[in-house]
C-alpha cells in the first residue's frame, strides 16, 4: 500500500453483509425509487420489502426491481410494528451483520442516507436518521413524542426524531431488542429507541438532510388522520414509563 492511500470505501462493503427492510403499505409511487436508491449505496445491500397486503401494485414492482418481498405477519392495520418485526426475523435468519430500516415512501431518498447510516454503526451500536422536514410535518414527534419523552425519559428529550423510520444496527442489538417483545404498531419506532438506550446500548441520531414524503401529503390538511398513531405511541411511551420505573417522573414536571 503507498502513502497517502485511502481506501475507497468502507471496511462494510467487502466483509459484511447488510440488509434494508422497507416496511411497506400502498406505496408503489415510491418503491422502486426507494429500492433502486439503497441499491446503489456502498454494502451493497440486499432489500427486504415488508408488504402490508398492499391492495396496489408496491409487492409487484418491489419483486421486478430486485427486491425479496414478504407479506407482514398478520393482517391487522396499523401494523408497523408487525412489519418491521417480520423484517427482523427474515433479516436475522438472512445472517445480515447490518440491518437497516428505511420507509418506503421517501421522494428524495439518495445513497448516501443508507452509507450514513450504515458506516455510523462503525462506533456505535444504533444509529437514527434525523432530517428538516416542512414545518406542519412530524405533528405526533412534536406534540406526543418528544413532549412525553421529556417527561418521562429526559435523558432521551435531544433525540430529534424519536419517531424516524431510518434505523440501523448490527443484528446482535436487533435481536437482543427483539427477545423484548416489541409492539404491533405505531409506537415500534420509539419503543426501539427507548429499549435500546435502557439496555445500555449507545444510540446516536445523524443528519440525513431534508425528507420529503408521501405520508405527509396525506395528513398535511388534516392531523387528525394521525390520531391513531399518536395513540398508540402515547401508550407505548406510558407503558414504557411502566417498565423502567419513571411513573413518578411526572412529579418533577413544572405545569
Ligand atoms: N408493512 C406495513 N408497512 C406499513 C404499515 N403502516 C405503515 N407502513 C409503512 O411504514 C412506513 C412509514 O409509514 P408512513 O405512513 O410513511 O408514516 P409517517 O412517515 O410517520 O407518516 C412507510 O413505508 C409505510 O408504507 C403497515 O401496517 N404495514
Ligand atoms: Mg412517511
């Protein structure tokens, strides 16, 4: 090797296997953007897509473009959480050493997200996503998560999207959180993050610039379609208060 060389990519792409999972439901505007995008990053990832019984044409086009395509678990709406469970024992049993999480229905999606995330787990053992989204995006991380965490698990209130769907980190860390009994829905996402951080684990959130996505064009007129997923992350959040003993916490909260 002579001076100054520099390898031109990360030690994860020649001996380490990485996996995305997109968990997704109707989303055949995006998902071969999505796909054909992870694709292109340095581990050369394999894609999992954790169809929702999609009633569109998302299973049919994730299979042409290269993807493996499973259905979720069990047919119950909303089932985020089924499917990132599914996606987990697939990728566990794919022996993936990354397995990484990504929505499917993100617009500006590059190839540089997935290499963020993935190179993060380098010295760390959970990496999330963090972005600038439009300003009435994100109305249950604003007024739900974030508050609540607040409350409950201060040491977790710098965590700017509690909520992101753009997850990694090695599968030893997926499966230790999954023996824990994640939940069925909504409140997946910010179950992870709490767990993670409870078990000891060192979590950290990078920037991935802006995301603009679909989801977002179906609430922006009216965020009472998200009453649903702010219930059930409420619930995880209380629930998980519960768990770790912070059911006082709330005490020390000036109202
Ligand atoms: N398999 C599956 N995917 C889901 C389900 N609900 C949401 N998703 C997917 O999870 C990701 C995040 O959902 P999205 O509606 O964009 O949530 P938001 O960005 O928080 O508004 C997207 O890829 C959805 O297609 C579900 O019940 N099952
Ligand atoms: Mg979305």
């Amino acid at each position: 090797m002579g001076v100054g060389f520099v390898p031109s990519m990360s030690k994860h792409t020649t001996s380490t296997k990485t996996i995305v999972i997109f968990p997704a439901k109707n989303e055949e505007a995006t998902i071969e953007h999505v796909i054909a995008t992870a694709k292109k990053s340095n581990s050369n990832p394999e894609i999992i897509v954790v169809d929702a019984y999609s009633s569109d044409k998302t299973a049919e086009i994730a299979h042409a473009t290269g993807a493996k395509v499973i259905q979720q678990d069990a047919k119950m709406f909303p089932a985020k959480g089924v499917a990132m469970k599914t996606g987990l024992n697939e990728a566990i049993d794919g022996d993936a050493d990354f397995i990484l999480f990504l929505d499917a229905d993100i617009k500006n999606l590059t190839p540089d997200w997935i290499d963020k995330l993935v190179d993060g787990c380098a010295n760390c053992d959970m990496v999330r996503g963090y972005y600038q989204r439009h300003t009435r995006d994100a109305a249950v991380t604003k007024l739900i998560a974030r508050p609540m965490l607040h409350a409950f698990f201060p040491e977790l209130s710098h965590f700017e999207q509690p909520l992101s769907g753009e997850v990694c980190a090695r599968k030893d860390v997926w499966k230790a959180l999954l023996a824990k009994n994640p939940p069925d829905g909504w409140g997946i996402d910010v179950w992870f993050l709490i767990e993670a951080a409870m078990s000891g684990y060192q979590v950290k959130e990078i920037f991935l610039g802006n995301k603009e996505h679909t989801s977002f064009e179906d609430y922006r007129d009216d965020i009472g379609k998200l009453s649903k997923m702010a219930e059930q992350v409420e619930f995880t959040i209380i629930k998980e208060a519960f768990n770790h003993g912070r059911t006082g916490a709330h005490k020390e909260v000036k109202i």
